[in-house]
C-alpha cells in the first residue's frame, strides 16, 4: 500500500511541476509580447502586416460577422480556396481564441502560445531523454529565446513557428513509445496518440516542409532501433525461422510496427478535418507534390559563411526596421541573402556547452544521434554547397518535393539545444556534486587531465574575448559621431559589434571557469569559495539564456495599430468603389501583390499568396492579368495604378485621381460574369489551349476535346441564354435558359475552376462542371432546359468529409477513454 501510495505522490508531483513550468513559460512568452496583446500596437512582421493579420482578418470577419466559414475567397487571384490552401487555418485550436479576444489580442497570442507550446515540448523531450526538471526546464527557456524559434516574429512565420514548436513533443512520443514496445509492447496507446496528436498539429497549421522533417526523424528513431534488435534476434542460439521470429527482439520489433501503423491511422483520422480538403487542392495548385528539379529545390539555399550567425548575431547586419518611426533600425545586411529577416543566434555560452558535451566522458549514447542530426541537417541547409542535398534528393522519398532546404535549420538549432542541455547538466554535476542519479555522481578526479586540459582552453578563450572587447572598447574611445564620416560610423558600428561579443566571450569563459575550479586538487582554495565558485555555474546557465533574449529581442517590433488599421481601411479611393452597383466588383492593380482589397470586398487577379490553383496560373500567365482578353473572361470593371500611367488593354476612363494614384473604369461594352452563346473550340492538348488563347476571338473559349466528350459537348456556337440573379463570393445564382435545341451546352461563367464547386437545378440536379479556357469555370447544361434557376456554390465534399471523419473519431475517442479520464480523476482525486 506504501508502494501504490508512493507511486501516485511522485506522478502527482510530476503533473505539478510541469504545470509550474508550464505557467513560468507563459508568463516569459506573455512579457515578450506583451505590447501586441492590447489596443495600442500591431506585432509587425514582414509577412504579418503583408499577408497573415489580413488574411485572418478577413477569415475570421466572414465567420464572426456573417455566420459562415470562408471556404472560398474571391477576393485574390479573383477566387481561391482560402482553407484548402492554408490560407486560413481556423481548425488549429489557437485560431478559436478569437472567439472571446479582440482580433488583435488573439493574433498576439497565437505567437505567445507557439512559443508557450515549443517550451513545453521541448521541456517534455529532455525529460524523456533523462534530464532532470530543472534542466529540462532551462532548456524550454532557451528554445524560447533561441534565434531561430523567436526571431520568426520578424519574418511574420506564424505558421512555420506553430509547426517547429509541435516537433520535439512528436520526438517525445516517439522515443516513448519505441522504450515500452521494446519492454513490453504494453501502454503503448498514450504515446501513440501523442504522436498523433502532435503530428496533427502540425497538418492542422500547414507547414508540410516541417511535418515531413519530423516524421522523416521519428522513422530515423524506428529504424535505429530496429536494426540492432534484428541483429541480436539473429544471433540467437535457437536455430530456424520458427524459433526466429519468436524471439523477444523481434516480438518489440512486431510491436514497433504495429503501434507505428496505429499511429498513422489515427493522425489521418484526427486531420482529415484539414488533409482531405488539403489535398485536395495541393495536387491542383502550383505546390502540388510533383517532383521540383535539383536546382528549383535550393532555391533558398543557407549561405555557408551566414553559419557565423550561430555565434555573432548581425556580422553581416541584418534587414530589421522600426515599424513605429519608418526608419531602418539596423538595416545594414551586406550579406549573399540580399535581405535577413531572422536569426539563427545562439550565443556564445551555449555554444560553450554543447563543447562540453562533446568533450565530457559521461555516458550519453544519444549524443551521437544529435552530432548525426546537427551535421546532417546543416549540410541539408546549406542546399546547393554540399553533395548531399543532392544525394537526398534522389534516394529519399518525396524530398525533392520542396525548395526551401534552409528550413532544415530548426532540426540544427533542436540538436544544439539539448547538447546544450547535456553540457549545462555535466557542468553543474562538476560544479555542485549533485545528481538525480547517485550512482553516476561524475568524479573530475578520474580525469583530472581532461579537466585541466578544458579549464586552459577557456582560460585561452577568456583572454582572448578580453583582448577583443579591450582592443574595439580602444578603437572606439573618443570617436564622436555626430561629426564623424560614414566610414566612421560604420567603423564605429564594426568595433562596438566585436567589442560587445569579446565582452560576452570573456564573461562566459570566466564564470565557466570558476564553475570548474571547485573540483580541481587547489589545497590553498577555501571552502567558502569553493561554495561560491559552485553558484558560478548558475549564473552561467542564466548568463546563456539572458545573452539569446537580450540580442534576439532586436527581431521583435511593434508598429501603431491606428496607423495599420487607417492604411487598410481609410483610402479614398475605396469610397468610389463602394458606390458601384456591379457585382462581383473586381479591379486589376497595378500593386499585384496587394490584398487588403479584400477587406472591402474587392476582387484582384493576384495577391501574395504562395499556394495557387495551377490551371488559374496558366491562364494568368498565358493572357496576361492586364490584357482586354482577360478582363473580359474575369469581368473585370476596375484599374489602379500607381505609377501615374494610363493602364493598358482597352478603354478606360479615370474616375479618382490623387498624386500619381489613380483609379479607372472600364468605358468599352460591359463585361459580363457570364458568356452567353460563347464560341466553344476544341483543343486536343494545353498547348493548343494556350494558342487559341493567345489568337482566339473575344467570344472563342477553348475546351479539351477529352473533357467536352466526358460531358457530351460539341464546338461551335453554345446555344445557352443566362444572367446573373445574385453574387456572393464562394456562390452565385444564375437564371438560365436553353435554346430549345438537342445535346449540351457549356456555359462558362467568370469563376477561377477548381475542385469542389457545386452546381444544382432547382430540382436539385447536380450538374457537371469542367474548365474552359484551362483555368475558367464552364457548367454542362441542357440545351433544351426551360428557364430556371441555376445555383452555383463552392461546397468541396473532402472538406464536408474530414469533418465527419474528425468529428466521430474524436467522439469515439472520448467515449473509449472515459474510463480512463475518470480513473486519472479519481487518482488526483479530483472526483470520488
């Protein structure tokens, strides 16, 4: 009974402390942004002020204000699917606090929750690799200030930051369930469905480059462990297959597999709610999983000489402005990047540790898989520079599926982390005697030359950093720089840069150095300073968090939120547009990567968006988004430009006029949503859709010949008469009515094609749809139909599905594990 008793106090204990960190995380992710969290100031990013606040903006405006879910935005690239693209991603549990936040306040926090979650996960992993709390907890904080986990608030990469922050939880689990399958196949479901659960998170969110990383280590650890347990079930003496595949090695390894296939079952079941609509329109757009060429896949390849960030924040400056006064703020990058956004820095002191980690003689057998995961995920980074990006690239699956090899960065800085983590612990075992293991109380007698050997490489180092904070701290006494030239100031930046590391170098070497003296044979060394030197240690592991925030803070800016909110709403030329009376109101900006146009529901051919509908794009690309041809196809009524030119493609005539903005109306024939009696041409491949694009009539639309006999149409002149009743975006009606002749007519209608648009009769007939001119919606209708209604909708059923789908395995799920809820109640006793 004192066992049992025992057993429920140390588990209860557990569950506090996590809570406790979990609490101290918050607060620290809460203090960083806590300006962004009210009324007064926008938490500025580069992509956050360009693409996210507006995109979430609009989103949640359709789901709060008018009662439905933004599935389809017609509003950039003239329609888009806004949540199969992840534009939106409103089913991510941090997306729901706008529903009890203002919208400002629950954009701020889903920043502060990324970094809350990150902290936790990575807390959770060390401890599953051993460390103890106070260690695991440190090492959450230092993610947390790390440069390439906060420094993406910079660079408005919210998504990227959900996704990084689920993966060391994913690693957890895994290396969970990978222990009980080897002990005993048994509990194997709780760490199973974390797997999946974090896993989910990160398709929930859509950073697919940073999901396939992950799971491409969890199969790693597998794989690791699989190999030695089939080695050793060979060597049994048992001889034959039989006795083989019955041995306890291979029955962990069965158990491995089988928990492994669970696993993937239950993550395709928790986000079919996202996945299937995803895919969906993945394998329709330009980020589809076709295979990318070598050299479209290093693209954003990481400069060999930028690894230097690690150490030295901004060697070669950095592209960081203040939002607030409209002035650079360090803008000074003279690098091969052409602009930096983020940093990877780390610091000087936690690069001391993971020195010591490598040097220590302590038995740490997963420090060999992070030296695997750290030096591969580099050379995977540096893209192009090295052979093996390449050599992935052709034997790995699905790896020359995208072009951003510097995301493998975050797999670098993970492994830095907690060999960081590993050498903080080896120091403050030397440093205070004290271990959660007593028998492995290391003893720096055992190795009185290796210690020594460590202590004259800091003392070297120290004096080193010394001589460079004394030497810039010379060079830069007396410089006045208010009379001084550019080349002075620039000096002058130079010297305080290295100045401000030597400083940083000398103060770390020194503390390190007194956390070692306490166990070297110095008989003159007083106890009480043997004490103090112990507490040196400490200070160490506070200096290595608070050097990370205190340069990295540079990467968190806040801009007015008036100022932000004026520039999206308060424009003149806004008020002209509200007065028109046609729908759907759609205008060509000369600004093509403008959206907050949508705000006012205003429709733009593009926008700056990385997923397109690929047939949309060709189109694009083939007419031209500024040609007549195209504003006829789109109904296109409106041009801005801003260059103070006369737009091109037809008549227009200019109705605002400020400075060099002005904006026109469309004086020619007005351009209709829907083509009646359009001129079908049959095209037997894309390349002779895009010739008779280019050299067609106004009223030619071409379709393929395999996609006109799948719906029974035939060329010539379509014998359908229709107008437009109604238009909203993702839907309109349509009143139509056929010529009184036999076979089909094909009607097209000024829509981007895309999977998933709905079109019924009154009756409820669903008719057929396919896309006319490569990339416009054209519907299949009866030649002989009476007038009616037509009514078109976006209503994708993969979306519909994965809710269904989600919906009952969640509730299956709970029902199952009620027992097991009420049983960790009554434990906690929480209910009797």
């Amino acid at each position: 009974m004192m066992s049992i008793q025992w057993v429920k106090n140390q588990r209860l204990s557990t569950t506090a402390m996590y809570v406790v960190w979990g609490v101290v995380f918050l607060i620290f992710a809460l203090a960083l942004y806590f300006p962004g969290l009210g009324k007064e100031y926008l938490l500025y990013g580069i992509e956050t002020t360009d693409h996210d606040y507006i995109m979430q903006l609009f989103g949640w405006q359709s789901i709060l204000k008018e009662g439905r879910l933004p599935i389809w935005n017609s509003y950039a690239f003239f329609g888009f699917p806004m949540i199969g693209s992840y534009a939106l991603f409103p089913f991510y549990p941090s997306q729901w606090l706008n529903f009890i936040l203002p919208f400002n306040s629950a954009f701020t926090m889903q920043y502060v929750l990324a970094l809350t979650v990150g902290a936790i996960c990575m807390m959770a992993w060390l401890r599953t690799l051993g460390f103890r709390i106070a260690i695991a907890g440190w090492s959450g904080l230092a993610l947390m200030f790390s440069g390439h986990f906060l420094t993406l608030t910079y660079a408005g990469q919210l998504q990227e930051m959900i996704t990084i922050a689920w993966a060391p939880g994913a690693w957890a689990a895994t290396l969970v369930l990978i222990r009980r399958c080897i002990k005993d196949g048994k509990r194997c479901g709780g760490p199973s469905c974390l797997l999946a659960l974090c896993l989910t998170m990160q398709l929930l969110v859509g950073n697919i480059q940073v999901f396939y990383a992950t799971v491409l280590i969890c199969l790693t650890h597998f794989v690791l462990m699989t190999i030695p347990l089939a080695i050793r079930a060979w060597r049994a003496p048992d001889p034959g297959l039989i006795a083989f595949s019955r041995t306890p090695e291979i029955m962990s390894i069965r158990a491995m597999c089988r928990w492994l296939c669970a696993t993937l079952v239950i993550l395709g079941l928790f986000s079919s709610i996202q996945m299937l609509h995803s895919m969906e329109i993945l394998s329709a757009s330009n980020n589809s999983w076709a295979t990318l060429t070598h050299e479209e896949t290093t693209d954003y390849s990481y400069p060999v000489l930028e690894l230097a960030e690690y150490a030295v924040a901004g060697l070669w400056g950095d592209s960081v402005i203040e939002p607030t006064t409209l002035h650079a703020a360090g803008n000074s990058y003279t690098g091969t990047w052409g602009a930096r956004y983020v940093s990877d820095f780390l610091g000087i002191p936690i690069l001391l540790m993971c020195l010591f980690a490598f040097v220590s003689t302590r038995s740490f057998r997963y420090r060999l898989f992070l030296a695997m995961c750290l030096v591969i995920s580099l050379l995977l980074a540096l893209g192009y520079a090295t052979p093996l990006h390449l050599l992935f690239y052709y034997l790995v699956p699905w790896f020359g599926a995208f072009a951003s090899p510097r995301v493998w960065m975050f797999v670098s800085n993970y492994a830095l982390l907690v060999l960081a983590a590993y050498g903080l612990e080896v120091i403050l075992d030397y440093a205070k005697n004290w271990s959660y293991r007593p028998a492995e109380i290391p003893s720096a007698r055992k190795d009185p030359q290796i210690l020594t050997a460590i202590r004259l490489f800091i003392t070297l180092i120290t004096a080193l950093g010394a001589a460079v904070f004394i030497i810039a701290w010379y060079r830069n006494f007396g410089v006045n720089l208010d009379i001084a030239t550019y080349a002075e100031q620039m000096a002058y930046k130079r010297h305080a840069m290295f100045g401000k590391y030597g400083l940083q170098t000398a103060l770390s070497g020194l503390l390190l150095n007194l956390a070692l003296a306490r166990y070297m044979p110095l008989h003159d060394l007083s106890a009480r300073l043997r004490r103090y030197c112990s507490y040196t240690g400490i200070a160490f592991a506070v200096l290595a968090l608070i050097v990370p925030l205190v340069i990295n803070y540079h990467y968190i800016r806040f801009d007015y939120l008036d100022r932000y909110m004026e520039l999206l709403n308060f424009q003149e030329y806004y008020k002209e547009l509200s007065e028109s009376k046609h729908l759907p109101l759609r205008m060509i900006d000369e600004h093509r990567q403008e959206l907050r146009h949508m705000l006012h529901k205003v429709g733009v051919p593009e926008g700056k968006h990385t997923v397109q509908l690929n047939s949309y794009k060709k189109l694009l690309d083939t007419v031209g988004y500024n040609s007549a041809r195209f504003g006829q196809l789109m109904a296109v009524t409106y041009t801005r430009t801003i260059s103070g030119a006369e737009p091109e493609g037809g008549t227009w005539q200019p109705i605002y006029q400020k400075a060099r903005e002005n904006l026109w109306r469309w004086g020619g024939t007005q351009r209709p949503y829907v083509h009646n009696r359009a001129n079908l041409v049959l095209a037997s491949n894309d390349d002779g859709v895009n010739d008779i694009l280019k050299n067609g009539g106004e009223k030619d639309f071409v379709v393929l010949a395999d996609d006109a006999k799948m719906v029974g149409a035939t060329n010539g002149v379509q014998p359908i008469m229709s107008s437009l009743v109604s238009w909203k975006s993702g839907s309109s009606v349509l009143k139509v009515k056929g010529m009184k002749q036999s076979g089909i007519g094909i009607l097209p209608i000024a829509e981007p094609y895309a999977p998933g648009w709905i079109v019924k009769l009154n009756d409820g007939t669903q008719l057929k749809t396919l896309p006319v001119d490569g990339g416009l919606l054209g519907i299949a209708l009866p030649s002989d139909m009476p007038e009616q209604n037509v009514y078109v909708e976006y209503s994708p059923r993969s979306l519909c599905f994965g809710i269904f789908i989600t919906w009952m395995t969640l509730l299956s799920f709970i029902f199952l594990r009620s027992s097991r809820i009420a049983a960790w109640l009554r434990l906690r006793k929480f209910i009797r």
